[in-house]
C-alpha cells in the first residue's frame, strides 16, 4: 500500500491501477472532470435540473455551454477510501445552468432533491 502523491494528502492509493493520487484527487484531475461532466449531460441532457430554472420558466433555449455540472455530495465529503468511480459517478452529478449554479454556491439553494431557488429583495 502507499499513500496519495498529493501534498499534505495521507489518504491510501488503489495500486491496482497504477494510481499514484487517491480517488478524491484523481476525480479533479486530467481529464476525468470533462468525463464526469460529458456522462452527465448523456444522462440528464441539455437542461437545468432545478425545477424552478428561472431561464427554463421563460421559455429561453438551454445550450451546453451554459451548463455546468456539480457533484451532488462534495468530493471533500467522501471518505479517504473513496474510489474516483463513486465519486464522478453520473448519479451523483447535477446539470445545473451557470444562474442555478452561482444561487447555489451563494447558498440560495440548499438541496437537489428541494431545489428552490429564494431571491430575497434587500
Ligand atoms: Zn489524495
Ligand atoms: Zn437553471
């Protein structure tokens, strides 16, 4: 057994496939986020996933470049062990447009299985 290359990481490596970096450094590296986010859009196609998308409610045409796709659980919530296949796994990625996406960064929304969107006006 060995330990992840990255710096100041202490999680365990999976030496079976010649991985140098744990899964949670790995799911963020190369060309595993462009996976991650292609297998995604396959799965929930070219659309917000917020039910109350502000763009979808008036009408405007969703283009994949004004997606974005996060991990439903962080990748700094998984354990040490966990492995980059459950970690970009299409079930836990959401397609969110990049206003969906900024209101839950900020906080606005809390969860994806409650997804709302709350302006507040001051
Ligand atoms: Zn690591
Ligand atoms: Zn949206």
């Amino acid at each position: 057994m060995d330990i992840c290359k990255k710096r100041n990481c202490t999680n365990m490596i999976d030496t079976s496939d010649d991985s140098k970096y744990c899964g949670k450094h790995k799911a963020r590296m190369g060309n595993r986020p462009k996976i991650f986010r292609q297998k995604a859009l396959d799965k929930y196609g070219v659309k917000c996933m917020n039910p109350d998308c502000i763009l979808t409610a008036h009408g405007i045409k969703i283009e994949e470049y004004m997606l974005d796709v996060d991990h439903i659980k962080e990748v700094s919530s998984f354990p040490g062990d966990a492995t980059v296949q459950e970690i970009n796994h299409p079930d836990n990625a959401m397609v969110l447009c990049k206003i969906c996406h900024a209101a839950k960064t900020h906080g606005y929304i809390k969860e994806i299985s409650t997804l709302k969107i709350i302006f507040s006006n001051d």
